[in-house]
C-alpha cells in the first residue's frame, strides 16, 4: 500500500483527489497539509476536516500549511469557480473544525516511513518549499514527490503561459523542482484531458456505499458550470489533481518524458513551466532531469477512478 503525504488546497478538485485517495484501498494516506491557494488556508483546513469526517477518519493528522506566497504577495481567491468555501454550494458545518499540528509533524512523518513516503502536492507550492528549506537533508528520506502543476506546449489557466499552482508562488514551485528528488510532474497538458462527465457522475452516485455519496454531483455541477463559461464546449470538468494520486498506484495512467524543469519567476511570464523539447535537447546532469507526464491514457484512468468511487470504502 502507498503511503502518501497529500499537500493540497481543497478546492473542489483538490477535495475529489482526498475522496478518491482516502476510498482507494491501494493508498494510504496518513497526513495532510492543508494550504491557501483555491481558498484560504484556515478555510482549506476545515474543508479536510470535513472530508475527514465524512470518512470516518479523523485520526489521519492535519498538519498546518502555509498562509500566502513566499513572495509576500496578496493571495486572490475564485469563488466562481470552487464557491465561496471551496466545495461549490456545499457548505461544511460550522461545528468541524480542523486541529491543526504544528508543521514539524511533517518531519516526524517522513522519519516514521523512511524511504516508504510519497509526497503528492497538488496545491501552489508554498508549503512543500518550506519543508525544503525548514526540513535539510530530512527530505531526502522521501521515497518519491508527485505534483500537479505546470503547462508545456499548452496554454496556462491562469495567464497565457501559467498554470494557477505555478503562478501562485512561482518562487516555491522553482525551489521545489530544484530541490526535489524523484519528482514526476503532472501539468496541464495531461491534467485537461482526465475530464469527469455528467454521465460517469450519474453512474458513481448510483452507489450510496461512498461516504460522499450527497457531496460529489452538487459540487461537479458547480465545477462544470465554472468550466462550461471558461472552456466552451467542454464535456466536463478536469481531474487534474486525481491523476498525481492515481498514477502513483496505477503507472500506466500516464507516459513521462525525462527533462530538467524550471519555473519563471518574474514578469509576464511568470509561473511559466520551462523544459528543452527540442529532439536532441541540451545534455544535463541525470539527477537534474524529472519526469514530466506527456500524455495520459484516459480509459486506464477513468476506469480506476470509477472503480475506486463506487466500490471502494474507508473501513
């Protein structure tokens, strides 16, 4: 069973990748480290906490991410697009509240599972930064880093050039994919094609077994209405950060290709994602180079995915 870290900022897609990872009974994941990012980082701690609970899992720990950017910069937040709290019309009981441990648990986690621990982020980049500069050669205890961010060849989502973690804290994301071991990169080029439909969301909720039965169809349809007057003619909504999940377990899901990554960090190409696709790209250093996923195979994925919502439990 994979043991996961999971960074995040949930976030109406963020909150699908904690259902599909806490249902799936090939991963385990036994911490979580809420941030800023689609909303505060106090609102993204109670959104886990709900999910949690929903679960029944209120043992897995909450570990305190970051508040804002490394940049200092003042964080905005879309509430057209993941609603005001995060979870598009659904709104978390004002009785759950997350208790937060202090951001050394994440050490202590990765001691605990030396060289067992994958650490998936699939929010802006801030926290996991911090684990870097904060944690020293700790970090090289990770097994392996997972993260959705980035757009090569493609368009961002953010800016022309940007996609939304990126751009977020274009500082952080540059320290992470420098510093980073082991690190497979899921960008936009893949991420836009995982699209969950109206009909795949009927057929899941079919299934009462899954705990979060009453949330998944009000909260996609939120999604979906967000995407349909951002990307006309779009069939549905992109599980971008299921995929950094999913492809742990599943290897197949996606096809990588070997590039050093950096991020620009100023300017009008700021949080743009750089890598050399020329055919005979410039020669670097082996441990320099991360995996980048290229493609994804769309029927492998969903069909994972479909499993894991329907039959799959937290018990």
């Amino acid at each position: 069973m994979a043991k996961v870290l999971l960074f995040c900022d949930p976030g109406i897609d963020d909150s699908l990748a904690i259902m599909y990872g806490l249902l799936n009974p090939t991963i385990e994941i036994v911490g979580i480290v809420p941030g800023y990012g689609n909303v505060t980082q106090e609102q993204a701690t109670d959104n886990v906490a709900f999910l949690l609970q929903l679960a029944g899992k209120k043992d897995i720990p909450i570990i305190a991410g970051a508040k804002g950017p490394l940049t200092g910069e003042f964080t905005p937040y879309y509430p057209e697009i993941h609603g005001q709290n995060g979870l598009g019309p659904i709104q978390p009981p004002d009785t759950i509240k997350g208790e937060l441990l202090n951001f050394d648990e994440i050490f202590k986690l990765i001691e605990r599972y030396e060289n067992d621990l994958y650490i998936v982020d699939v929010g802006r980049s801030t926290s996991l930064a911090i684990a870097f500069i904060l944690g020293g050669n700790i970090m090289r205890k990770v097994k392996a880093f997972y993260i959705m961010g980035g757009a090569f060849l493609v368009p961002g989502n953010v800016t022309s050039e940007a996609e939304a973690n990126f751009h977020g804290d274009p500082i952080a994301s540059n320290l992470v994919v420098e510093k980073a071991h082991n690190l497979s990169i899921f960008p936009l080029n893949v991420t836009n094609h995982a699209i969950l439909t109206p009909q795949i969301v009927d057929y899941i909720i079919q299934f009462p077994n899954n705990p979060y039965h009453d949330l998944i169809k009000p909260i996609f349809n939120y999604y979906f209405n967000s995407y349909k007057k951002n990307v006309p003619g779009i069939q549905g909504t992109p599980l971008h950060d299921v995929i950094a999940l999913s492809a742990i377990v599943n290897p197949s899901v996606v096809h990588y290709i070997r590039r050093r990554v950096t991020v620009d960090l100023f300017g009008k190409s700021r949080g743009r994602s750089v890598a050399d696709f020329r055919p005979k790209p410039e020669k670097q250093q082996p441990d320099t180079l991360d995996r980048i996923a290229i493609s994804l195979n769309y029927k492998i994925f969903m069909e994972d995915f479909m499993k894991v919502m329907t039959q799959g439990t937290t018990s």
